[in-house]
C-alpha cells in the first residue's frame, strides 16, 4: 500500500468514527448495525482498511 492509499484510508477512517461518535453510537452498535465485526470497524475508523463501495453504503445506512 502506497502513502497515498493510506492517508485516503485515514482520512476515510477518522469520518466514519467521527458520523459513528456523532449518532451516538458504540463500534459494537454499527456491528450489529452493517452486520460487520467490530474487529472490522476499528480497522477502518483507523485506516488499515478502508472497504469497498458496497461497504461503504452499509456503513451509510448505519450512520444515517
């Protein structure tokens, strides 16, 4: 993964825990939310993932 990569997946990560601290919400409850584990979750919201298109819309609906 190039530095490029990775900083998008930081800056995507850092949002979604922002809209999920935002609603109120516990990792655990967009888990059960999306459907995805929380191990999952934490890895995104720190950029070691950022998921693809289909991911990101669950993570939509979740977040409203």
């Amino acid at each position: 993964m190039d530095n490029i990569d990775n900083k998008d997946n930081i800056i995507y990560g850092k949002a979604l825990k922002k809209l999920r601290i935002k609603n109120h919400l516990t990792q655990e409850q967009v888990a059960q939310k999306t459907g995805f584990d929380t191990k999952y979750i934490s890895q995104m919201e720190t950029g070691r993932y950022m998921g693809t298109i289909k991911t990101m819309l669950k993570f939509c609906e979740a977040l409203n």
